[in-house]
C-alpha cells in the first residue's frame, strides 16, 4: 500500500495531438514500456529494443504479433529512467502514416498490456517524479493541448522561463513596495522616509501597465491556444461552404447549388502558418420561411458573439440584396474580412469590385492565398506588434494575473478613500500572493529581508 | 551526593519574563508549582532596555492579558511613561509601549509569585533533568537535592554557557554581572536535544548626571494613557519624559577607525546575532551613507540616575565605547555605570518542539523565551504563558491550548518558531501576521478571553464582565445601522461641519461612519438615545463598522486558511516513502512533523510541487484505508 504512488504500471498514449500533421508519436511509459514495445517492433538488421543504446532512433516496422500483419513504418526510440520525460522507462513510436496506422498501433500497444493514458497523465508522471515544477507542469499541459506548432513554440518558451522572467520583474517591484508600507509600520520611530500615497500610488500604476501589457499578450496566448473563432457568414449559395472545403482541401461540407444547403453550423480546425483557426460554415442568412433553416440562421447570428473573425461572402454575379446591405451594417464594427466570390462568371464583363472586397474565384482557385494573407494580418493587427518573446497561455495563469490587478486596483481605491496604510497592505499582498500563485514560490520571509536590507532599523 | 527534594507536579526552571508566567499559569490551574532560579534578583529582570511593548510586542502583551497572564497588570503597576505607536496610521497597528520602572517591575511580580497559592520560589541553579523512559520526571539542583515532578518547563533565557564580550575581554556570565548557568546544556544534549549559539547584546548605562539634556530632543508620554491589561480601569502618573539624540560623522570616524578590534568583525563571536538589534558599529558600516543613527536616553527607573543609551549597543573595547559615546551632543561628558556587552548562549531549535511547545524528544518537558530562539520580554512572556498553561493540560490529560495564525499574535510567534525555524533570534513584527486587521490589540479579550476562561486563567466574575462587552458592541452596531439621519439642510450642515459630504437621502449613523472623516462621537449629535458606554466599547463599535469591508476581506482570506490547517496530517505519516517528494523536502516534513497541510505549506524548503505530492498521498493513504473497510465487510 505505501507503494501506491510508485507508478506501478505502463500508460500509453499518442503524445502529439492527432490529426495534426503527418508526424505522430506514440509514447509508452511505465515498468514494462521496453519490453512491450519490443513484442511489437520488428528491425529489418535484427536489432532489439531490449539491447538498443537509450536514446537511440532506430529504424523498423511495427508488426502486430498475433497476425504478424505489417502496420508501418517507424522510428523508434527507448529513454531509460530516469532520463526521459517522466523520468521512467519510455519507449516512443514516431509513425508518419497519418491517423489510422497510429490509431492501429495504439490499439496493439494497449492489447499487449499496456493502460491507456488519462489526459496529462505523462506531465503528472514526470511531477510526481520530480522532474518538473508547477509552471513547468502546466506548460507541458499546454504542450500537449498546443494545436499547432506556433503554440508549441511559445509553450517552450514558457518552459524556459521567460515568462517567469517577467514575473519575476513584477514580483520585485511588489516586495519592494511592501518592504515600504511594512517598514512605515513595524518602525514608526526611525528616522526613514515616511512612505506616502503618492509614491504608493505612482508604483502601482506602473506595476498595472506591465500586468496590462502581459495579459494583452495573454488575449493572443489564448487565442495561440484555442483557435482564432472565424465565421463565414453570407446569403445562401454564395459558396461559403466551397470556401470552407477548400480552406480544407478535403470534401467535408456538403455543397449544392441548391440554396439553404448548409442547415447547420459546421465547425472545422485549420492550420495557417503555425496559427490555429476553428473555422465555423454557417446556415445561409436571409429572411426564409422553411423551419430548419431558420433554427440555423438564428444559430448564425447568435454565433456572431463567440467570433474573432468573420469572413464575409457575396456573389459578386448577384446584385446586392436588402439582406446583404443589412448584414454589412451588422459587421461593421467587427474584423471582417469581405469576399466577392464567382468572379469566374462576371469575367469579361466590366464589374468593378471595389476595396476592401477581395475578388475571388473557387471554381477557378482564385483569391485563396489572398485571403489567407488577410487572416493572418487580422490575427496580429492591434493584438501584437511584434511577436513577443513570451506568452502567457494557462487559463489558471491568465486568471490569478487578473486577480493581481484587481488587488492593485483596489489598493488604489484605499488610498483614495483615505484608508490607513495597513488596509493598503492587504490589497498589495493579495496581489503579491495571487503573483507567487504562478510561479509557486512561498512568501516567506523576503519582505522582512528587504527591509532589513534596505533600511537601517533597530536598536 | 544528592537527596530529595520533595514532590511536584510541574517545575519551571528560570524566574524570567518565560518562567513567571509558565509558573504563575500552572500554579493559578491548580497544580503544585516549583519555580527555580539561579538568583532570586533576577525574577522578571529586563536585562535589555526598560520598556514593554511596542509595534506587535504590545499586541503579545494584550494577548497575555487576554488568557490571563500576568504581564500587563505589572506593566501597567509600575510603568514611567507610556505611548501608542502608530497612531496616524489605523488601528490594527496601534501598538502600546511603555518605559518601565525596572526594579518595580522586578519587585512587584516577585511579590506576586510569592503570593501565588500553590507556587514556589527557589534560587537554585538547575544542572540535571532527569529522563526516564523518555519522560521528564526530575530536576537536580546544583546543592545535589533532586525534585521530583510530572512536567517541566525551560525557561533559562540567555544563561546557558553564557559568555560576555567586550571588545577582546571575554568571560562566561549571564547578564548584568550574574552568573551563567554551565550545566544545563550537557544535560539537554544528552538527552537528545540539540544546541545552537546565538548572541545579542546592549549598550551601556549611564550616569543621568552626567548628561545634558538641554542638548537633546524631549519625548514625552502620551497625555492620556492606555492602560495594558482589560481589567486595569486607568492610570494616572506623572510621566518621566525620554530624550532624543543623534550620532554624527564623528561618531562614525571613530568607529571606522577601531573597526578592526570588534569582535564581530575579526570573527571571535560565532553566535548568530538578531538583524533587527545591530551594533551602532554594524548600522555604521552596513549603512555608510547614513549621516546619523538616532539615540534615546530612557530612563532606568524612578529611583535610579541610570540611564539606558538606545541605539548604542556595542562589542567594541569599553575604551573605544567611552569615546564614541562623548561625541554625541548632551553627552561630552558622560560617564559609564555599566558598560555595552553582548552575550552568546545556548538555545535550542525551536522546530523540535510541537505546538503546545512540548519537546518531541522528552514526555513532558516544555519550552519557553529566549531558550527557544526568540528575543524580547514580550516574546518570552507569550510562550511561557502558553507553555504553562500546556503543560497543566498535559497533567490533566487534556489537549493543548494551540492559538492559530488567525487567532493571534502568540499563534503567529509559535507557529514560526516551530514550522520555519529560524536561523537568528525571533523579535515580533506586525508584518509576520497575514490578518493583522483582525489580530489588533483594541481586541486581544474579543479573540482570546474565552481560551483563558476555558483553561482555568479567567475567573467567571470577569467573563461575565466579558460576555457583557461582547454583547453591548453588538447591539450598539446593530442600533446604529438603523437609527437613520435625514438628509435635511441642519443635518447636512453639520456633516459639512465635519468636513464630509451632504447626503442626498437618508443615511444610518452606521453608513455615516463608515466614511473615513466621520467619527463615532461626532455622530451624537443625530443620536438623541445613544447610550452611554464604555470607551472600550465605542472603539469597537467604531473600529468594526469602519473598516467592515476589510474585515469581512480578511475573514475570507481565514476561511481559506482553516481550510488547509483542517486538511489533517497523521502523524505517523512515513515521509521518505513518499514518491515523488523531494529529499529535502521529505527530510524537512519528517523533522517538524507538520499537524496539518496549512503548516507543512509553511515549511521553507517544501514547495507547492511537494505540497501537491502531499495531498495526492494523503488521498491515497484514504482511499487505500476506504478500501481495506469495505474487504472487512
Ligand atoms: C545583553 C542582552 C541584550 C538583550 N537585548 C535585547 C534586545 O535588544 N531586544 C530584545 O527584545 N530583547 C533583548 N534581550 C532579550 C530579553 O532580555 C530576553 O528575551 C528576555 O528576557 C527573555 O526572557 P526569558 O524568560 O526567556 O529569559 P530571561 O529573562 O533571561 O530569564 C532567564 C531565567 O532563567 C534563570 N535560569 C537560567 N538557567 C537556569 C538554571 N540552570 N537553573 C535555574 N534558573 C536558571 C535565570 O536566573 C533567569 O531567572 C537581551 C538580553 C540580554 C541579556
Ligand atoms: N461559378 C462558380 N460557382 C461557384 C463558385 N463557388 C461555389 N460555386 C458553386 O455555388 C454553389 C453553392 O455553393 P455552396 O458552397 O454550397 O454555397 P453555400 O454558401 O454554402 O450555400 P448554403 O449552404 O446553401 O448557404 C455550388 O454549386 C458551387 O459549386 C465560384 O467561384 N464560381
Ligand atoms: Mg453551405
């Protein structure tokens, strides 16, 4: 019983989220990790996992054992406790072969013995291993949620301490400001500088512009992580969901020329350079009497509100209709980006398609790679000027960084109903203790050691 | 040769500010009290400066009064002057603190010691405490008679091997020219309980006569005094005023100069001294840009022309000493009566003690003061109370009285001392206390009288007098909030008066003082039935319907703190088997042997990481208990 958390047995899992790109590996993790791996993996020259250098790739095939059935190609690699991620034995399969092979090995992996994972699973491992701390710990969480590349890149740089950096930077300013307040009260007869409001003040508002520039950076770092929520909003049988198909490259919405095709919202992952987008193929709106489509163009509108970005798409072969000049109205103040599509049937004719409509042409795959430019300006455009060199992404972090604030602020208001410094204290150590959240260091005794440093007190 | 000394349940070893209230504790609980000390001169001796009190030490002093110590009433007895500190800023840091003088606070709490049913007084140096089976049952004296007893309790201060320092001159010796106890600490050690050295010291007294004073600031007491206790009504004295001077480059010249015949720099003295006492030499080097250090002359006693020299304490050669103290303006010419020392001694390591501040190592052997690392009478005079009143429980086969963070200041200092160890001597601040506003010193008897009425320290004629209190700030804040002020021309006219803001509709008396500029008396005039009360109360009423918000802010934040010092630890808990914990952190748990998750997270070297660890393995350790009930089914 006391060897309860010794994990006693072999976890499995894809450790790349699936259906990414054409890479995915599958890692084994736990006691009999190599051996289990072996029964599965076959090398052309006869090598064996058991007697392969750890850390070294070898080349094979998985075979299933029982009906000695070829599956696929692989690399594959053993990572012997405790230098690995979890600090146990890990054997990981790198496979290219897309999501079924992967699916399949899974399958055997778990067949010859091995659990399925739960979700952070391998991150609570290498925790209680002792191979990562907090922030550590819930980056890796992210890694393994990260969507796409970029978000993994920023999840790094998190695990290498930029962020905390950043921290760190507030968190010195925090002691100091409260090493002053503490000073003021614990020695009330020395003769140091009898701390004011107005100095109070003017830290803490400086201290509030950087929180207000990271969690800026976190508005991105979420988008980063969960996707930039686009819309493709427009009348029935514009092409919206050939747009979406496209986009795509893959026959997923159902396209017809009869109008009112797409009854419900589809949603879609897309991958532009490195930033992931939840693509949303909307009901056609327009004023209809048919009951099903109507419960979607409710769903569209309703829709509207969860959205960052909104493609909007007319028939430039159509003149515009009432509804349409409508619906501009109603985009007005959003980031939208506007498509005349069909441009192939107006061709010859002399139709002037005016900024900022990007003309466009599904049938004939004109106008794609323009718009796919536009997302990605739109993403950065007012969020980040330059890419940052850290993001915050964690929900958790992104929460207690608000609390932070609103402490701040509210040693703001003390002060302005002229409340005694004490209660000012409490508001700024709330902040500090929301800060120290993050990075999980325990308050302890710098305060008192920042005064003693700083101030020459005592009798 | 030994022989026996007779029979009791609980003896207290040390008569200073630790051991008078251990022994005036167990004593006024009903047990059979013997109290030793190497001279019966230094029963609650202040071998330091001649005042109690002060910014969080005032609030222990409360506190003490609050479970029924006897601190404050002798304080209040035989004070020269007194302060509240911190008066411009709010109310949960006001802070008492008073000069003392020092033979009558000496004389007056011997006098109630000897008065003291069940207690006796002895000057006899302990050198033995006899251990059987892992419980105190004994203590030797050095006139070889053996006392029997059930519990002990160590309260020897700064005696243990104490050596003095003077410059190059150094001797084994207690303060003020008393002898040092040589003994003692052997018999700890083999008995398992490890030693350290730490070291303090403080400046010279001298002669009032040969001071000018006309050179020096005045500092006077407040016009209206405060008295310490609950139970003390008023006190009216003539105050004795303290005098305020500075250093100046001189000063510092001459330290610079003789720097390399301190102690403390060529590295003779190995005991750890407190940061927050730093010689006037440390301040001066530590701090060169500081163009004067403040001294105060206080004042010994009333009969005496000894002066204390605040602010001027000092390891440099006495020679050296006279000459840096004659450049400071109104002291040209003064004259030494007793000349600056430190002194180093052996204390123990605090986290070797449970809550109660029982030792894990012996059954039934408490400790308390400066034998457990802290400094200052205050600090001394807290546990000693508790160690008292812990160890009677423990003969009654009871559990301990253990006073939370949330409590007050006492649980703060215990819980420090115990959980993050400490590596200098411990001085109270208001700044270790996470819920200061609710830990202030107007209401030590709201948070602490029931526990002393409980244990036996508060008789019922003043609980009675207690509950009374508790019940009037009730009703007078619940009347106030209702009794409604117009908003008329008269009425905002005299708001207005007060410098506050006109109302536009109508307003309670309660909303009204919660504006910062409004105060409780000021309101009488919209208050025709006011009742009248004691000004204690009012404070309460006032200072609770001020600062409400914030109140209410903190009491949140000690609801999540009970939660975590609810999340129990078994004491058997077997750290090191532990996965995933860290080495350090598994050594540090399996030393302090935390009670609950709250104290474990206060440990330095355990971080949340290992905390997460701890939770996951306690709720493992349950459900694996879960299941072994449900097999037995
Ligand atoms: C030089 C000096 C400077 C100080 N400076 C400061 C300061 O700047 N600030 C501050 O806050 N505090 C200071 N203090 C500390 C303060 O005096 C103590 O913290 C406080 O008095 C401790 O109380 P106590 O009851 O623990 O011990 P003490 O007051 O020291 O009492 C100890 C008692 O134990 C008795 N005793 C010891 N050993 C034995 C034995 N073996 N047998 C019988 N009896 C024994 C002694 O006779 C004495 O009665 C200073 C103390 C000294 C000596
Ligand atoms: N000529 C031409 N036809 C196109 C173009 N893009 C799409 N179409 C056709 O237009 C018709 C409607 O396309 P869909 O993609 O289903 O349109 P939709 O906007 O999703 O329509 P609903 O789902 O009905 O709202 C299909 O027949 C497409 O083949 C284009 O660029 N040029
Ligand atoms: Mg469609």
């Amino acid at each position: 019983m006391e060897a309860l958390l010794q994990n006693e047995d072999t976890i499995a899992a894809v450790a790349t989220g699936m259906g990414g790109a054409g890479i995915g590996i599958i890692r084994i993790s736990g006691p009999d990790a190599v051996e289990l791996g072996n029964k599965l993996f076959v090398n052309p020259r006869g090598k064996n996992l058991l007697t392969t250098n750890s850390h070294e790739l070898v080349y094979g095939r998985i075979v299933d054992p029982a009906t000695k059935k070829d599956i696929d190609e692989v690399l594959v690699s053993k990572m012997l406790t405790p230098h690995s991620y979890t600090a146990e034995d890990v054997v990981e399969i790198n496979c290219h072969g897309g999501i079924v092979p992967m699916r399949k090995i899974l399958k055997l992996v778990i067949a010859c013995g091995a659990r399925l994972a739960e979700p952070g699973e391998f991150t609570k491992r290498a925790f209680l291993n002792g191979r990562l701390d907090l922030t550590q710990a819930e980056a890796v969480i992210d890694i393994i949620n990260a969507k796409t590349e970029k978000s993994l890149e920023y999840s790094v740089a998190q695990l290498e301490g930029r962020l905390s950096h950043k921290l760190e930077e507030l968190d010195n300013i925090l002691v100091e400001i409260l090493s002053h307040m503490e000073v003021n009260i614990d020695y009330p007869e020395y003769d140091i500088e009898e701390i004011s409001y107005d100095f109070v003040n003017s830290q803490i508002l400086e201290l509030l512009n950087k929180i207000k520039d990271i969690l800026t950076v976190a508005e991105t770092g979420k988008i980063y992580r969960e996707g930039i929520t686009t819309a493709i909003l427009g009348e029935p049988n514009v092409g919206k969901s050939s747009l979406l198909n496209t986009l795509l490259m893959e026959n997923k919405a159902i396209v017809t020329d009869i109008p009112g095709t797409t009854r419900d919202t589809i949603e879609e992952y897309l991958n532009i350079e490195g930033i992931p987008f939840k693509i949303i193929d909307t009901a056609g709106i327009r004023e209809t009497d048919n009951l099903v489509e109507k419960i979607g163009v409710e769903k569209s509108k309703a829709l509207l509100n969860q959205t960052n970005l909104v493609i909007f798409m007319r028939d430039i072969s159509k003149e515009m209709s009432a509804g349409e000049k409508e619906l501009i109205e109603l985009l007005k103040n959003r980031k939208t980006i506007y498509i005349a599509n069909k441009t192939d049937v107006i061709s010859g004719m002399d139709v002037e398609i005016p900024e900022p409509w990007i003309p466009m042409s599904l049938l004939e795959d004109q106008g794609i790679e323009t718009l796919r430019q536009k997302m990605i300006e739109m993403v950065f455009e007012g969020t980040v000027s330059q890419e940052a060199d850290y993001l915050i992404t964690n929900t958790r972090h992104i929460q207690l960084l608000e609390t932070t604030k609103t402490s701040l602020e509210n040693a703001i208001n003390t002060m302005a109903s002229q409340m005694p410094l004490e209660l000012v204290s409490i508001d700024v150590m709330e902040a500090l203790e929301a800060l120290r959240g993050i990075t999980g260091k325990a308050i302890g005794m710098d305060i008192i050691d920042q005064i003693f440093k700083n101030f020459c007190i005592g009798k | 040769m030994t022989y026996p000394g007779g029979d009791y349940d609980i003896i207290v070893i040390g008569a200073g500010h630790a051991g008078s209230e251990a022994a005036l504790a167990s004593a006024r609980i009903g047990f059979k009290t013997l109290l030793l000390t190497i001279n019966l001169d230094s029963v609650a001796m202040m071998p330091c400066n001649p005042s109690i009190g002060g910014t969080g030490k005032g609030h222990l002093v409360r506190e003490i009064d609050a479970l029924g110590g006897e601190m404050g009433k002798n304080i209040d007895a035989t004070m020269i002057q007194c302060k509240m500190l911190n008066t411009a800023k709010g109310p949960a840091v006001h802070s008492l603190r008073a000069q003392a003088d020092k033979k009558a606070y000496q004389f007056r709490m011997k006098e109630v010691i000897e008065n003291q049913e069940n207690l006796l007084l002895k000057q006899q140096e302990a050198t033995e405490i006899i251990v059987e089976d892992g419980k105190i049952t004994g203590v030797m004296v050095t006139t070889g008679a053996v006392y029997n007893c059930k519990a002990a309790i160590i309260c020897s201060g700064t005696y243990l091997k104490g050596r003095i320092i003077i410059g190059n001159v150094q001797y084994d010796g207690g303060p003020n020219g008393l002898f040092p106890a040589m003994y003692l600490s052997e018999s700890l050690e083999k008995n398992g309980i490890e030693l350290q050295r730490f070291k303090t010291g403080t400046p010279a007294r001298v002669d009032a006569k040969t001071l000018d004073y006309s050179k020096m600031i005045i500092q006077e007491g407040d016009d209206q005094i405060v008295p310490f206790s609950f139970e003390t009504d008023s006190i009216e004295i003539d105050q004795v005023p303290c005098y305020l001077t500075y250093t100046n480059p001189q000063t510092h010249q001459i330290i610079n100069a003789n720097i390399e015949r301190s102690p403390l720099y060529t590295g003779e003295v190995v005991g750890i001294g407190p940061r927050y006492c730093p010689s006037i030499e440390t301040k001066v080097m530590r701090f060169h840009d500081k163009e004067r250090h403040q001294i105060f002359m206080e004042p010994e006693g009333l009969n005496t022309n000894e002066i204390y020299v605040q602010g001027m304490s000092s390891c440099l050669p006495e020679d050296v000493q006279i000459a840096l103290y004659r450049t400071v303006p109104g002291m040209e010419n003064v004259e030494f009566m007793r000349s600056a020392y430190a002194i180093e001694y052996d204390c123990i390591h605090p986290t070797r003690l449970k809550a109660s501040l029982e030792s894990k190592a012996v059954t039934g052997l408490f400790f308390a003061g400066q034998i457990n690392g802290t400094s200052g009478y205050e600090e001394a005079g807290a546990q000693g109370l508790v160690a008292g009143i812990n160890a009677a429980l423990y003969l009654r086969g009871e559990q301990p009285v253990i006073i939370d963070r949330s409590e007050g200041y006492i649980g703060v200092l215990i819980d420090d001392i115990i959980t993050k160890g400490i590596d200098e001597p411990y001085r109270m601040m208001t700044s270790r206390a996470e819920y200061r506003l609710l830990l202030r010193q107007d209401n030590a008897d709201l948070r602490l009288t029931e526990i002393g009425h409980r244990v036996g320290l508060i008789n019922d004629q003043r609980y009675q007098k207690f509950l009374a209190k508790k019940e009037q700030i009730k009703q007078e804040i619940s009347r106030l909030n209702q009794v409604i002020v117009k908003p008329n021309p008269e009425n905002n006219e005299v708001l207005k008066s007060f410098g506050s803001s006109e109302i536009q509709h109508g307003l309670s008396i309660g909303e009204l003082i919660r504006r910062p500029e409004v105060k409780y008396h000021q309101t009488a005039v919209f208050d025709p039935e006011r009742p009248v009360l004691h000004w204690s109360v009012v404070e309460q009423v006032e200072v609770q319907i001020k600062y409400e918000g914030y109140i209410k802010k903190q009491l949140q934040q000690v609801e999540q703190f009970k939660k975590l010092e609810h999340k129990l630890i078994p004491i058997d808990l077997d750290y090191p088997q532990i996965g995933g914990l860290r080495i350090e952190a598994a050594e540090k748990l399996k030393e302090i042997k935390p009670l609950s998750i709250g104290q474990a997270s206060r440990i330095s070297g355990v971080s949340p990481a290992d905390i997460s660890v701890l939770l996951i393995a306690l709720e493992q350790r349950r459900r694996s208990g879960d299941l072994k009930g449900t097999d037995n089914e």
